[in-house]
C-alpha cells in the first residue's frame, strides 16, 4: 500500500528528534481479548475516509453514525437490478447466471422455493414437477403452458440491456401478469425506484417489491453456507423494502418496519436477514431489545452454518449476558466454525487464543496464521496486530518496520484507536518512513478522538517540538474548508 503523494515529498523543513519521553508504540495482541462487537454499552463504531492530502483529517465521512448503517451494511448490499442473471430457455430447462442462487455451470439448477403441491418454481414461473410428483392441476398446466410459449420475459430482458426502459417496463408488466415471474416483478420495482423509463415514483416501487415479497409462503428457500448473500427475487424485493425504510430512501424512516421486511426475509429463508435481526433485537432497534430473541435468531442461523452467525453467538456466550449464562467452551467450538467460515472477527478472538493460550495450547505459529487471514479479512483488531509484531519482530515474522506502519495506516483508516495512535508515533519517530511531525499530530487527534488514553498528551508533545513552519502546515489543515 504506497503512502499518498503528498506524503513522499521532502518537507521543506522539519525539526529535530521527539524528546525521548513520547508513549511507544502500544502492544496488544498479547494483552487481552478484544471487547465485544456487540456491546450495548460501547461508543458506536466510527467510519474513516482516507484520500490524499491532508483532506481526510475533517473528512465528514468521518464521524460517528447511527447504528442502523453500522449494523446493515454487512448484510444489506446495495440493491441492484437482475440485469442479465435469469436466462429462460423453456426447451427443457431454466438456466440462471452462476452468481445467482447457486446455479452451475452445466446449466442445471436450483430452486428458488418449492409450490406446496411439490411443483417447482423458478423465478416465479412454474416448470413440471418429475414424474415422481403429483400431476399438474388444470391451472397449473395452464401456467406452464403459457410459461413454456411466452416470451415476454427474455424480451424485456432484452429491451432492459438495449437500454429500452419503456418497451422493458410493458414487456415486465406483460411476464407478470400472464405467468406471475417474481423477478418481473422485482425489476419494475428497481425500474420505478431508479426513474427508468418513467419518473422516479418510491410508492410504486414499494408496491411492486411488496406484490413480490408478501407472496405466501409454502416452504423456506434453501440456504447454502458457501454462497450466504445469494438472493431470489423474492429475497431481494423484501432486503430492498427493509433498506428503503431503514434509510429513509422516498419514505419517513421506520425502523420497525425495516425489521418487518428483515424478518419476511429470514421467514422466506435467507439466512444473513436471520442474523441481521438478530442485531436488531440485541441492540433494541425498530423493536424493545429482547436478548432471548437475538439469541433465538443467532442460534437458528448459526445452526445453518452461517458464519457471522456463529460469530456473534459465540461472542454471547464467551462472557455471557443478561441471564444467559457464560460457556467459553461452546463459545471456543462456535469461534472456531466462524473461523473456518471465513468470518475475520472469529479468524481474530481464535488468533487471541492461541496467542495467550486461552482455553487451548499456545501456539505461536497457529495464533501468526489466523492473526494474518483475519488482517486480511478485514478486521482492524488484527491488522493492528499484524503490525505490533512486525515492529517488534521475532523467529516466526522478522522486524519489518516499512511492512508495520503499513499495516498500522491499514487499521487506523477505520477508526482503530491503537492503529492509529501506532501510527502517529512511527510517523513522530520517522520509523517505517519518513519523519512528518504534521501527519503525527494529526494521527494522535485521531487516536485522542477515538478513546486512547495517551493521545492527547502524546499530541502536546508533538506540538512543542513543531518548527513554526509545521505549525502554519497543521493551521492549514485545521483551518475551515470553505
């Protein structure tokens, strides 16, 4: 990760070294478990914007913000149209594009949801059932026959692609009515609330998303562990209402009915909605906080093998809360499944372990290796971590101080307290790089205004050893963007 431009250039004038007496670099990855990410107690997490220059220090998207963006947006991507994932072909089969729920590349696959009377629906059209299943009923075979010569579907895809928004919309509207295809559905939602075709028109769009998202329910939707965010269009149409009311996106924001659509979509039987509500309970979001409920839910989509899941379960138990009582053991097992799942958090606490060898043997090299994939993956407690041991060094990982504060930036551009108060004195000491007293001051009010207890002292240090050239730098930073 190279430094910004601005960064490299040879300051036209820089003091002499920082008194001895500046706080050294804080080492914790040998110190303690770090505190859960659920803790009602805790300050919210912070977002940290980066970009070249100076400019990131008053950035406003660097401020606290309201829980329910810090909660969702793991799990509620941005929506976006099914441009070119279904591919209807009814000479035998229904194809979808592999990233849609988990087609393969052979062209077979799987179903969106299962009719009660064991006919299988693709997309909202209804195909055969084998010849092992009941017969079609009269309105059934009807459906299937129309499905099988209509095309307005692979038309309106067409016309979508071309760009030919109001021949797309008729064509959706057509596929709709006649077979009943929720993803035609879905896309006039995503055309009204784009202003494709027509003018931008939110209550139309809801209430396309709604005739898709509120169909009954025969049988949960599969889940597959290994592709967790695919979404039917069913799926989508009800993540998407839950997003518009958590945002506030054309609507009064709501928040009880955001959770309302989270939970027709864990209802419909994707898992990450699940676990999303859970967070809503835990934190008493749209709804009074019920720690039996987010566990519920926790649990429900854990024992699916939905890795965030398993993650905030464990971080339940490992201490355990409000009446539910403390079982580091399984918290350990449920670590561990998340771990494997790729979860970065749980890659984190099974790293912290084996560090500290809690609950298992010490092992450096086994600690090294989850520290590194949970860096990897995100997780800035690690990235921190990663870096303490590069600037310290030993005979798993040599002393790399340029590879340290890289990883320090890495972390402290998320708001990570320590990362960032590491940061700015390797930036003090001119350690990994270039000495830049500006850049430290600016790093330790970063630390200061994210909890560090040093910061704001190690800052006044910093400022007595500017030159008054540093000085009229920093007052340039700091002064009002106009």
């Amino acid at each position: 990760m190279a430094l910004p431009a601005w960064a490299q250039t040879k300051p036209a004038e820089k003091s002499t070294d920082v008194d001895k007496d500046v706080t050294e670099v804080t080492v914790l990855l040998k110190k303690e478990r770090a505190a859960p990410i659920f803790d009602a107690n805790r300050p919210l997490k912070s977002f940290f914007t980066s970009s070249d220059g100076c400019g990131w220090y008053d950035n406003p998207a660097w401020e606290f913000q309201e829980w329910p963006d810090d909660a969702t947006q793991p799990y509620v991507r941005p929506m976006t149209a099914i441009e070119k994932a279904y591919v209807y072909d009814f000479t035998g089969k229904t194809r979808f594009d592999e990233k849609t729920l988990g087609a393969t590349t052979d062209g077979q696959t799987t179903q969106d949801s299962s009719a009660a009377d064991g006919s299988s629906t693709f997309g909202g059209g209804v195909v055969p059932p084998s010849d092992d299943d009941a017969p079609l009923t009269p309105c059934e075979y009807a459906r299937y026959q129309i499905a099988r010569r209509d095309k307005s579907l692979s038309e309106a895809f067409a016309f979508y692609e071309q760009k030919k928004y109001p021949e797309a919309m008729s064509r959706f509207q057509t596929a709709y009515t006649k077979v009943g295809y929720d993803i035609a559905g879905l896309m006039l939602g995503d055309m009204y609330r784009k202003g494709q075709g027509v003018p931008r028109d939110m209550a139309k769009a809801i209430g396309w998303y709604r005739k898709v998202a509120e169909k009954a329910i025969h049988q949960q939707e599969p889940f597959d562990p290994k592709k967790p965010t695919a979404m039917s269009p069913r799926v989508e149409a009800a993540m998407m209402l839950a997003q518009i009311y958590l945002a506030g996106d054309g609507v009064p924001q709501d928040y009880k009915t955001g959770l309302r659509y989270v939970e027709q979509a864990s209802a419909i039987g994707y898992v990450p909605a699940t676990k999303l509500a859970g967070d809503f309970y835990y934190k008493g979001i749209g709804t009074a906080r019920n720690l039996k409920k987010a566990v519920k839910n926790y649990e429900t989509a854990a024992l699916l093998g939905y890795a965030p899941a398993q993650y905030a379960w464990a971080e339940i138990l490992y201490d355990g809360e409000e009446g539910i009582k403390a079982d580091p053991g399984k918290a350990r097992e449920l670590y561990a499944l998340a771990a494997q799942g790729g979860n970065a958090g749980a890659q984190y606490q099974m790293a912290v372990f084996y560090d500290t060898g809690d609950g298992v043997k010490a092992d450096a090299k086994t600690a090294l290796i989850y520290y590194k994939d949970a860096a990897l993956g995100g997780d800035a407690d690690a990235q921190n971590a990663i870096g303490t041991w590069f600037y310290q060094g030993d005979a798993l990982l040599p002393k790399d101080q340029v590879v340290a504060r890289k990883w320090f930036e890495t972390a402290a551009q998320t708001g990570h307290s320590e990362a960032a108060f590491n940061l700015a004195v390797m930036y003090a000491r001119g350690e990994g790089g270039a000495k830049d007293l500006v850049r430290a001051w600016l790093w330790f009010d970063v630390a200061r205004r994210t909890g560090h207890p040093n910061a704001a002292v190690a800052g006044k240090q910093i400022e007595a050893q500017m030159t008054e050239v540093e000085k009229a730098e920093l007052a340039k930073v700091l002064a009002p963007k106009t």
